[in-house]
C-alpha cells in the first residue's frame, strides 16, 4: 500500500471514530441549548459567526494557494522551502488578522441598529461577539502552520488532539447550560476552549515537525522571492468569497429576510445536514492532498482513473445523502425538537438539490486545486452576482425558499457545465465530452436509486413519526433498500466503480 493511500486510510479511521463522538454531542447539546438557552440566543450565536466570516474574507485564497505550493517541497523533503512558506503565511496572516479586528470593531459599533429588533440585550450581544472574535484571530497569530498537517496528510493530528478538546467543551457547556442557564458562561467557556485547543495543536506540531524554524520577520522578502502566491491567492481569493456567499451566509441572509428564530429552526437542520455530510467527509476528506501529490507526480493516466474513481464515489455519497434527508430527516426533527420546528417541504425539497449538487463536485474541486486552475475569475464573480442577485429578489418574497433558488441557480451554471470544461480543456488538456459521458450514468443512477428507493419505501406500513424505534425501523429498511438499487447500478453502469471496489477490497 502506498503512502499515500496509507496515509488517506489513517484519516479516514481517527475521522470516523471522531465524527460519530461529535455527532452524539451534536444532537444532545442542540436539544439542551435550545431548552435552556432558548431558540434566540443559538440564532444569535449563528448570526454572529456569519457576520464573522464575512470579515474573515480578507483571508480566503492565502491557506488555499500556499496549500498548494506546498505539495511539491513536501515531496521532495525541501525542508527550507517548506519554512520560507509558512514563514509567509504567518507574515501575511499578522495582516490579516489585524485588519479583521480592525472591522470587528467598525461593524459592533453597529449592533444597535442590527440587532435593534432582538429580544437579546446588547451586553450579551457584544460578549459573544469579541468571544468570537478572539477564538478566530488565534488562528491568524498561531494556529496558521496547521496547514502543513493538511498538506502532508496529517489531519488526523488535528481530529485527535484538537477534537478532543472540542468535545470536552462541548460536554462542558451541556452541563454549565443545563445546571446554569447562563449565556455568558456559555460564551466564556468557549472562548477559553479556543485558546486550549490552540496550544494543544501547536505542541503536537512541534513534536511532528521539530526542525521547523518560522520567521515572520523574514516575510516581506520572501513576498519578493515567491511572487507566484500572490498572483494564485488573488485568483483563489475570488473564487472563495464565492463560495462563501454561497454555502456560508445563509443564516445571515434569513436573518435579513426572514427572522433570528427563523435562523435557529434552518440551524436544527443543517445540524442534521452537516452531520451527514461529515459523516463520508471523514472518509474523503483527505483526498485532496493526496490528489495534489498524485499530480505532482504526473502520470496523466494514474490521475484519470483516481478521477473517475473518486468522482463515482461522491456521486454516490450525494445520493445517500438525498435519498437519506428527504425520506427521515422531517420524521426525525419531530421526535428530536417536535413537529414545531419542521419547515415547508419545499425547503427541504431545494435542500436535497443544492446537496447534490454541491457533494457530488468534489472530485472537479480537487483536481482543479491540485492544478492550480483558479485563473478563471470571471466565473467566480458570474457566480456570485447570480446568486446574489436572484437571492434578493426571490429571498424578500418568498424567505428561505428564495433564498436557496439563488444557490441553485448559481450552481448550475458555473459547477455543474463551466467547472468541468475547464479541468478537461486546462487541466486534463482532453475534450469535456469525456466528462459528460462518464458523469451522466452517475446523475442517471442516482435519479433511478431515489426515485425507486423512495416509492417502494413508502409502501412499507411503518409510522417513522411515532417513536424513535419506529423512525429507526423505517430508516434501516430505507437505506438497505437504496443502497441495494444504487450500489447495484453503479457497479454495473458507473465508470470507476470497478476500481474502486478493487481499491477497497486491498
């Protein structure tokens, strides 16, 4: 077995050992947060992370770009050049993080006027936000060299040691929550947790790397000697601001449009949605690294089987997950929170879409990153402007729902036709006709799985919104169903498929 593949096999083990010790805390802290804290604090907390990570835009593309030129120092053993690089990173990273205090401040001396309508006090409301605020410039100031972990494919280190402390948290605040009911020992304990986790992760990097020497000081020449990071983080800058609005600035977005309480309830599903999505994100997540040494390498026909391979893969997560939520997550939510929380079906409906679509582009994702092939600008800001534009319109008249059609529109557009022309025709250097041949038996499969899998399950005599036992009954016998239709198909019809049984089976 090669490194690499041993290394992505690590990943995926510490990562689902992790995930499944998250989830259980996810769903039981959310119940208790909700009862004890109430719905408008958890929209608050929301709220304020999104309004964060507009300000952490002034960072999208540096940990991006510098991931990539990292790959090849990595492989080569160049030692200097791998501390010349983070030695920029945390040069360029004093910036940024500077800058997004700067605007922290700016905008909370607007909180009275954004926050005029919460039922929240303003005291509550600043706390949390500066708490925020300070956990996330840690990662400017110190925790930037975990980007070496990433890149050398050790994010395992990270689930181990910073995951651990996250969870402690976590159990922490339940207990605080439920036996307190004190929002700002809440926020305080998470602060403090930031900073653990921070020198925790730090050691570990130390032990793993202990020749590594960063000199911040050096970072203003070194800007000279590697012109090149600046030029790719300004391409991948665009395209990270896009992607931002598109997955990140939800909450933000009903919370104009709609309502904070709206912003808990859209919150409880995307628990259950993120859950799931981290759930085969422990198994992939690693790939992308692997992907970027695998064409570092440059056997074009090594990468063209790892790329149908992995693109068959996440086609059929996607569906695992469309089939999954539309047919338990409603039933589940009634049983976990109660039939109040549950929204209109359309919005579930727009979910599964946007979910597909955004799961199963992963394999285009990380072969354009391991290329380098972020030069097409134009696309992000075509992108946004899309989603954007039709996000006002339709979110002020229809809310959530609106705002989920800017997603998928946008989506159509430039992931699903413009993203694949441009790996084939810049990157492969081969016709995108390949492409669409391959790619259409998977979104043929996974239609024919859901649709098939969904009616003959609702044959079967079972009430999921009864008890839970009942709900898990349903769900089983669900999953076995699809599972047994989609992983039929795909090995019969999906290119890849056979590789990547063989590949597992080693």
């Amino acid at each position: 077995m090669s490194g690499r593949v041993h290394k992505s096999l690590l990943n995926a083990e510490v990562n689902l050992i992790f995930y499944f010790l998250s989830l259980f805390f996810a769903f039981f802290s959310r119940k208790i947060f909700l009862d004890n804290l109430g719905a408008e604090f958890i929209g608050l907390t929301g709220t304020l992370n999104n309004i964060l990570g507009y300000l952490n835009l002034t960072e999208l593309g540096i940990s991006a770009s510098v991931g990539y030129f990292l790959f090849k120092p990595l492989q080569s053993n160049n030692r200097q050049e791998i501390q010349e690089i983070l030695s920029l990173l945390g040069y360029l990273y004093n910036w940024i993080g500077a800058i997004i205090f700067g605007g922290a401040v700016i905008i909370s001396l607007f909180f009275p006027l954004i926050f005029a309508k919460a039922e929240l006090g303003l005291g509550i409301i600043y706390f949390t936000f500066y708490s925020f605020l300070g956990s996330s410039l840690i990662g400017y100031f110190i925790n930037y060299r975990q980007i070496l972990l990433s890149a050398d494919q050790k994010n395992y280190l990270v689930a181990i040691y910073y995951q651990s402390a996250n969870l402690v948290k976590i159990a922490l605040q339940i207990y605080l929550a439920y036996h307190y009911k004190n929002l700002y020992v809440w926020v305080a304990v998470e602060f403090l947790f930031g900073i653990i986790g921070c020198i925790i992760l730090n050691w570990k990097i130390n032990k793993e790397y202990p020749w590594l020497k960063v000199n911040k000081s050096q970072g203003k020449l070194l800007l000279k000697k590697y012109p090149e990071v600046l030029v790719k983080t300004k391409q991948v800058f665009i395209h990270k601001i896009k992607d931002f609005v598109l997955v990140k600035s939800d909450e933000l977005f009903i919370f104009l449009f709609v309502s904070l309480k709206m912003v808990a309830y859209y919150g409880n599903y995307m628990i259950i949605i993120s859950k799931l999505i981290s759930l085969f994100s422990a198994v992939t997540g690693s790939v992308g690294a692997s992907v970027g040494n695998l064409v570092a390498e440059g056997n074009k026909k090594q990468m063209f089987r790892v790329f149908w391979e992995f693109t068959t893969i996440q086609h059929t997560i996607a569906a695992i997950l469309s089939f999954s939520l539309y047919n338990f997550l409603e039933p589940f939510v009634t049983l976990w929170l109660g039939a109040e929380y549950i929204m209109d079906h359309q919005i579930l409906i727009l979910l599964i879409i946007f979910i597909y679509i955004s799961n199963s582009r992963g394999s285009v994702d990380s072969f354009n990153y391991a290329h380098g092939l972020y030069a097409d600008v134009w696309s992000a800001w075509a992108e946004l402007i899309i989603n954007v534009s039709i996000t006002i319109v339709c979110g002020l008249k229809w809310g959530i729902i609106g705002i989920l059609l800017g997603k998928i529109v946008s989506l159509l557009a430039i992931v699903v036709l413009w993203k694949p022309y441009y790996l084939f025709t810049s990157g492969f250097k081969e016709s995108v006709s390949i492409y669409w041949k391959g790619v259409t038996r998977n979104y043929s499969i996974s239609a024919s799985a859901f649709i098939s899998a969904t009616y003959i399950l609702k044959q079967i005599p079972i009430n999921p919104y009864q008890t839970i036992w009942s709900w898990i009954e349903y769900a089983a016998i669900g999953m076995i169903l699809f599972l047994a239709i989609d992983l039929t198909l795909t090995l019969l019809f999906a290119k890849g498929a056979k590789d990547s049984l063989k590949r597992i089976r080693k």
